[in-house]
C-alpha cells in the first residue's frame, strides 16, 4: 500500500527538517498555532504530528478503490437488514435501537458519511479493517488545522515548493454541506428555506465544539441558517421540533433538517431525556440526514456478521474475497464457535472491544497485558448478563510510519523522528471519497486518550 514514491516524499520531507537541525523553531510556532485553533480534546489542543502524512496518486487510487469496495457491502447490509427480517436476526441489537434502525429515513441514500478505518500491514503491504464510522464520523477539523499549523514551517514550504500538492479540505467541509442539501432536498418533507440543526451529545457542562462550529459556519455561508444544540436541549409538540437552548447559533428556532452528530449508545444513555428528539424522527416531522439505520454499519458486531453465510450468500466473488481478506475474525465471546481456551491462551492473536463505543474507550490488545490479567478480562467480558456486549477480534498491528510527536511539552521541540504505528480512515460521503483522516500513535491500540496524534495529509499529484 505504501508505494515507493509515498516512501521517498516522506523521506524528502524528513530531509529538510534535518536541514534545519529538527526546526525546534518551527515545531514550537507549529503548535502555538494549534492552541490558537478550533481543534481540542479535553480542554488542550489536539496532538499533532509536525511530519505531514505525504501520499502519490497511486495510494490515492488504491484507497478510493478500498472506499467503493466497502461502502458497496454496507450498501447491501443496511438495505437487506431494513427488508428482511430474518436476516436481522444475526445482529444483537437492543429492541429500542431495532425500532429506531428501521424507522424510514425519507431519502435513498444509504449512508451519507461514513469513516472507513484500516491498519497497513507494512511486511505484506496489505491492509486490515479496524472499524466503521458513520454520521458522527469527525476528524476533519482536527487534519486542517494541523495541516495549517505545519504549513507555516520551513519543511513544508520547501516541500511545496518541488511539487505539485493537493488537500482534501473542500471535500470534507464544503463538500459534506453540498451532499447534505443534496440530500435533504431529495426528501419529500424538503422545504425552501430549512433552518438545519447539527443535534450532538455532549457530556461536558462546558463543550468545546470547534468542528461543529465550522461546519454551522460553511451551512450558514451557503445561505442555510444552523445551529448547535444537544439532544437534550430539543422540545416537539407533536407537529414541530423545536432547538431550545442552542450550543452556536440561533435558539428557541424550529427545525427542518438534522444532521446526526450523535451516536446512539449516547442516546440509550440519555434515552429519557432525549424522548422530543426521538419521538420527532419517529413521526417523520424532520428529516434527519444520518438516520439511525446507519447504526448497522457503526456497530462493531458487523465484523462478525458480515463473515456469516446469510452476508455472504448476498456478496458478489469480488466482495467476498474483499471480506476474507480485509474484514478480522471477530467473535461475541458467547459464541459457540469460538474457543474461549484458545482465546486466553494466545492472547497476543486477540483484542476485546465492545461493541458500541468510542475513542477507543475499553479496547484491550492481549499483547499489552500480563496473562493473568488478560484471562481475567475475558472472563469478565464474557460473564455480563444477556448477550455480551464485547467482541474479541482478531488483532493486527499497524505498519510503524516516522513522527515528531508535538503534545505541547517543552521537550517536544527537540524530540527526534519517532517510529508510530497508523490508522487510515478513509471517508466517503454518499458512496463518494472524500479524502482520509489519519491517527498515530505509540501504542498497540490508537486514540486521543492513548498519546494518539493527528497527522496531517497531502496528496502530490503526477509529475
């Protein structure tokens, strides 16, 4: 996957920072620009790589290609899960989140956006799914501003200077807001003038919400008024849903359209006070893009599914091939077909995950626990009450990429080219790339709670 030119230009790269004897200089005035930004994760500027993830147009191919394969076999999932009812049997759903999936959606368009992740293999040169994103798919906010932050260095400016680069920033900000009214505009409920509300869940007495704020900006330019609101914060009389105390924007306004940044575990969670909201997609008086049957892609059970013969008797040659090679086996740990001796005793094979989460939270690598430790996890996983809510899959470790990690510590600015391991995501919005987001970091599992960074990402044309 990583083809020699993609090789080269990070070597290039690396060069002129050497040049500069690691450009401490740059690399502090690199993240004083970060803090300046709209990108932060709890409470601090989010972590950045100063070395720009640097991809040709061969790489760019293959992971439009990886894009179209997949969101093809979700297409297929979603539409069979809503049209057949024993086929929903092969997912553990809880009963409220059945009902929601298969509530009309008013559109066609199976999945609006969606995050793809996947791991290198840099020894094969082969690539492995980690996860699914769907409508709170995020990241794009994080990747320009890091890229604007490098882009004021020296490296960068000589990098640019010898090539011909592009980024995928219009695609992932104005282009998510184009597909957005696209689609909301094809519903039957359209109206001329909609007031679009982005609906979040958010824990914080004080949010930070930079991304959202962004993208209520590029509504607001495009002649769309919006707002920010919890969905906590949102009242429906039975005919109109109405944003009460808005997070950015305009409050105590009527909506029309939604754009669900908000996943469902956070909705069960919330689920009484979250009941206007609900009831109002219930009804069909709004039009919500990212309707909650895309929970079928995002919900990690999908891995374990899609290797079933009720998917693969529906998957073409080309997609089943795809699915055997890309998709890891996965469990649920009461699964008769799984050796849970096995399991526990080649722990470094395995990774329990459970099956409706976020940032990583509650993803455990065996290779990273003692054995006792990692006998007692399983068994704990695989007690809860009712189906299990963890999944153990097979691991696979991410190719290792060269990183000056900037966390914002003063010993950063000195700190020499590190080895992370990587995450490509890559999105598609309505069966179109839009680009990737791409995570490192130094440990087996990649996130913001694990000393993850953000790496920003350029794409040099042919030459």
């Amino acid at each position: 996957m990583g083809t020699q030119d993609d090789m080269r230009y990070a070597q290039e790269y690396l060069g002129y920072v050497a040049d500069l004897d690691g450009d401490g200089a740059g690399r502090r005035a690199a993240w004083a620009r970060m803090g300046q930004g709209s990108a932060y994760y709890h409470g601090a500027p989010v972590a950045f790589s100063y070395v720009p993830r640097i991809f040709g147009a061969e790489t760019r191919g293959r992971f439009e290609e990886i894009g179209r394969m997949a969101y093809g076999i979700l297409a297929k999932v979603l539409r069979r899960y809503r049209e057949d009812a024993a086929y929903r049997r092969e997912f553990r759903f809880d009963e409220r989140v059945e009902e929601l999936v298969l509530l009309p959606n008013g559109y066609e368009e199976p999945l609006p956006v969606t995050r793809l992740d996947f791991v290198l293999d840099g020894q094969t040169d082969e690539f492995c799914f980690v996860e699914f994103n769907t409508d709170s798919s995020s990241g794009m906010n994080e990747t320009r501003e890091s890229l604007e932050a490098v882009a004021m260095g020296e490296p960068y400016r000589r990098f640019v200077a010898s090539h011909e680069v592009e980024t995928d920033m219009h695609a992932q900000f104005d282009g998510w807001v184009e597909t957005f009214l696209r689609l909301y505009r094809s519903s039957e409920r359209a109206v001329e003038s909609p007031h679009v509300a982005i609906v979040a869940c958010l824990d914080s007495p004080n949010p930070h919400i930079g991304e959202l704020e962004e993208y209520r900006q590029l509504f607001e330019r495009a002649g769309v008024p919006c707002s920010v609101f919890d969905a906590r914060e949102l009242a429906f009389d039975g005919e109109r849903l109405r944003g009460c105390k808005a997070l950015a924007g305009e409050s105590d306004v009527e909506i029309d359209a939604i754009w669900r940044f908000c996943i469902v575990v956070d909705l069960l969670e919330h689920w009484d006070d979250v009941q206007p909201f609900i009831e109002a997609v219930r009804q069909g008086k709004v039009v919500m893009i990212g309707g909650f049957s895309t929970q079928v892609a995002h919900d990690k059970q999908l891995f374990a599914v899609l290797r079933r013969p009720a998917t693969q008797d529906m998957l073409t040659p080309e997609e089943r091939d795809f699915v055997e090679q890309h998709i890891p086996q996965t469990f649920f740990l009461d699964d008769p077909a799984l050796d849970l001796a096995l399991v526990k005793g080649e722990r470094a094979r395995w990774v329990l995950k459970p099956t409706d989460w976020y940032a990583s939270i509650n993803v455990v690598v065996g290779a990273s626990c003692e054995q006792e430790e990692w006998e007692r996890l399983v068994d704990e996983c695989a007690a809860g009450a009712g189906p299990s809510p963890y999944l153990v899959q097979e691991f696979h470790a991410p190719a290792k990429v060269p990183a000056i990690a900037l966390y914002g510590a003063e010993a950063d600015f000195a700190v020499p080219v590190r080895e992370f391991g990587e995450i490509v995501g890559v999105f598609m919005h309505a069966g179109a790339f839009a680009g990737v987001y791409v995570r490192q970091g130094p440990h087996d599992v990649i996130g913001s709670a694990r000393a993850g960074l953000v790496a920003p990402v350029l794409w040099v044309r042919e030459e």
